[in-house]
C-alpha cells in the first residue's frame, strides 16, 4: 500500500515537471523588428516549444520602457504600445516584453533606442500611395 502511494506520489510529480517545462518555464526570449512588416516576438520553452506572436507595424504607436515597484523593488521593463482604432491619439493595449528573462536596464535600454531608430525611419519614410 505504501509503495503504490509513493510510485503515485512520484508519478504526479513527473507530470508536474512536463508540464512545468513545456508550458510554464520560459528558456530564452527574442525580439525581432522589422520596420516595413513588424515586430516579432519569440518565446523558447525549456521544453524546446515556441510561442510566437507577430504585430504588424501599423498597430505599433511606440515601444516604451515601463517601471514599476515590485517587492519593495524598481523594476524596469520593456513594452510595445498598441494604437488604439478608433481613436489615433489613445492606446488600446500595452505589450510587456521580457517577461521571464527580466533584463537589466542598460540592456532594455540598448534595445529601446535600436527600436526607436527603426520607428523613426518609419515616420520619416515617404508613404507611397
């Protein structure tokens, strides 16, 4: 009777951890922009799953790093704003980035200013018709 508890005991635990990996634990996370098309966020499972999630440009009002206080603690974080269709000015959605990897700030600040340089030859780019 003990030994059919405990091989039940270590059964659900296995299936805990699968389950852990493929869908909770997060291995590396990636961030692609491409001015003309969008951006491309990729997250890789410790399980070797991939998660990936595409906005078009068009929908991109700005990328932003955010802060907010957790844990008594500053944290920095990195997040795309969505614009809002039906209103130009206003924001319908806020994309955190990075969720898992929680990057340091002179890092999230590498990646804002090479998104921001791809933003700007957006605007600046002539819009054919």
């Amino acid at each position: 009777q003990n030994s059919m508890v405990l091989s039940a005991a270590i059964f659900i635990t296995l299936i805990g951890l699968i389950i852990y990996l493929h869908f909770v634990k997060i291995d590396q996370e990636s961030l692609l922009v491409i001015g003309s098309l969008g951006i491309q966020v990729t997250s890789s499972y410790a399980s070797g799953k991939e998660s990936t999630v595409f906005i078009e440009m068009g929908q991109v009002k700005d990328v932003v790093i955010n802060e907010a206080i957790h844990m008594q603690k500053v944290i920095y974080y990195l997040c795309i704003l969505l614009q809002d269709p039906d209103n130009p000015q206003g924001i319908s959605e806020v994309v955190p980035l990075f969720q898992s990897s929680k990057p340091q700030l002179d890092c999230l600040i590498e990646v804002y200013k090479s998104c921001q340089e791809i933003l700007e030859q957006r605007k600046t780019a002539p819009q054919s018709s």
